[in-house]
C-alpha cells in the first residue's frame, strides 16, 4: 500500500508524501476537505478585500473541533521540536489562565463540556443551542472582539503563523455565503459587510462544502446507534486540556492518522461509557 500512488492526489507514492496518514483516516479526510475546498476559497479571496496584515477577523471569538485541534498539533510537531511545541501549548494555557480571571462566567461555561456528550438526535437542541449562544455573548462581550487575538496569530505582521493548516472556520470566514430564503447574506468581517453585494456577484459557491462539513464533525456510534458531535473549543481551551499530558496528544495523533473518527470514537467507547448515553 505504501508503494501505491498517496491518497491526497499528489502523484507521488504515499511512502514519499503522507507516509504516516492513511487513507479513510480522520486526518485523511479532513485534508481531503481542505483540498477540495481550495481553489475555490482561493477565488473568493480574490474578489475580497482580505489580505496579508489584515487580521481583525483573529481576534474574534470562534471553536473549532478536536479533530482539526490534533491536525494542527501534528503538523506543529513535524515541524517543530516537542520543546517548542509545549511552549506553543502553553501560551494557549495562559490566555486560559486570563479568561478565568478576566471572565469567570464563561470560564465556567467552557468546563461544562458543552458538546459531545450528548447524541445529537437525542439532545435537546434548543437547551444547548442557549447555552452555546450565552457561551458566545458572554466571550464577546460587547465589542464582539476578543481582548487577544488569536494565539496563532503573528502580532507584529498580523498575519497568521498556521496558514495552510488553519481550521475550516478560518478557510471559509468571510468567503462564503448561505442562502436564507430568498435572500443569500454573506457573512463576514464588517469590512467585507460593507461592500457585501458587490463581493457576492464575484464570488462563487461554496454551499456544496457545507454537508461534507457537518459529516466531518459527526461521530456515529455504533454501539449506541446513535450520532454525537466532535468536540468543538477555542484553540486556547484545547491547550488546557491537554497541556497537563503531551503525551497523550501524541497517542491520539496516531489514532487519527490511522483510523477514521467513527473507529476511534467507537474504539474509545467499548471500553469506557462516554457520560450522558
Ligand atoms: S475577513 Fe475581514 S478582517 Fe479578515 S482578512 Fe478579510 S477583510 Fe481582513
Ligand atoms: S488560525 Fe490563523 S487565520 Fe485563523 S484566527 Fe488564528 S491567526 Fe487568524
Ligand atoms: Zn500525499
């Protein structure tokens, strides 16, 4: 299989390309969707007003899932020494340490856990969706501006130090529209809002993404015959949680580069029963 040409299109052989991520693997697939997605991010960025320097979309407030999380990690680990790596993580740690001074409220908000441990057909979605949005209002204050930008984010360049790797909310922020009813509404920095009709006659669709998007955050469990959400946190959450076991985040590496998400989950699941199933 090695020999075989690599899963992520490349032409080169997987041995010399993605060697350690197999195909079907979260990471796999995860890639896979960023690729997909692409060119097409690559055009609407190109018909908006986004450029390098222009940041103030990282200091905003957003989540993003484990699955994306532990990506990042592996590629800052390939790249960077494990020293160096921990010190990242720890920076992270410290915004934590701040929002639990600066607003205790959502600190609290953010241990309780709020996603994944509920099935989804099960949950009661209106509950969670109020207290995801007063998780939301309470970081945001009433500026909707973070007191930090983005721990990834190069202050003195304002430009972000994870770019080819950052999350799917960074890709598509301000590059995609939806369409509500009759009307297609872009979101987007109030930069992009002001010129927002002008940039959607531009640019092209990305709606087709959305589905796979949502796959990629669900998790079925087998066992249970029922589908929970990845765990989606700030950047700066996950280094809370995992700053206390660097080697931990190196064994789930390997899970997701080896396996897809279901057979993790489903794994992690015959030996220990995830709370609220
Ligand atoms: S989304 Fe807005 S703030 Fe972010 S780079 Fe684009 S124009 Fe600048
Ligand atoms: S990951 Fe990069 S693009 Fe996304 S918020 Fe952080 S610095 Fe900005
Ligand atoms: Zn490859």
């Amino acid at each position: 299989m090695r020999n075989e040409p690599c899963w992520c299109g490349s032409g080169r052989k997987q041995k010399k390309c993605h060697k350690d991520v197999l195909k079907g693997s979260a990471f796999a697939n995860l890639e896979q969707f960023y690729n997909e997605m692409g060119e097409k991010v690559s055009v609407n960025i190109g018909c908006l007003p986004c450029q390098k320097g222009c940041a103030q979309c990282c200091y905003d407030h957003f989540s993003i899932t484990s699955t994306e999380w532990y990506y990042i990690m592996s590629k800052l680990y390939e790249k960077y020494s494990d020293s160096m790596v921990e010190e990242i993580i720890d920076r992270g740690y410290q915004l934590w340490v701040e929002l639990q001074e600066k607003d205790p409220k959502t600190a609290e908000l953010l241990q309780k856990d709020l996603t994944s441990k509920k099935p989804i057909e099960r949950s009661d979605t209106a509950v969670h969706q109020s207290v995801f949005k007063t998780l939301i209002d309470s970081m945001a204050g009433s500026t909707h501006l973070n007191h930090h930008p983005c721990m990834f984010l190069d202050k003195e360049t304002q430009s972000c130090t994870i770019y080819d790797i950052r999350p799917t909310i960074c890709r598509k922020f301000g590059v995609s529209y939806t369409d509500v009813g009759e009307e297609r509404r872009l979101e987007g920095c109030d930069i992009i809002l002001e010129g927002a009709e002008k940039y959607m006659d531009e640019m092209v669709d990305l709606t087709e993404f959305d589905e796979a998007d949502r796959g990629l955050q669900q998790i079925y469990l087998s066992k249970y015959d029922t589908i929970v959400q990845d765990r989606t946190y700030p950047f700066f959450y996950f280094c809370k949680i995992h700053k206390r076991d660097p080697k931990l985040t190196k064994l789930k590496i390997l899970e997701l580069q080896r396996h897809s998400l279901e057979d993790v989950f489903n794994f992690k699941v015959s030996r220990l029963k995830p709370m609220g199933l």
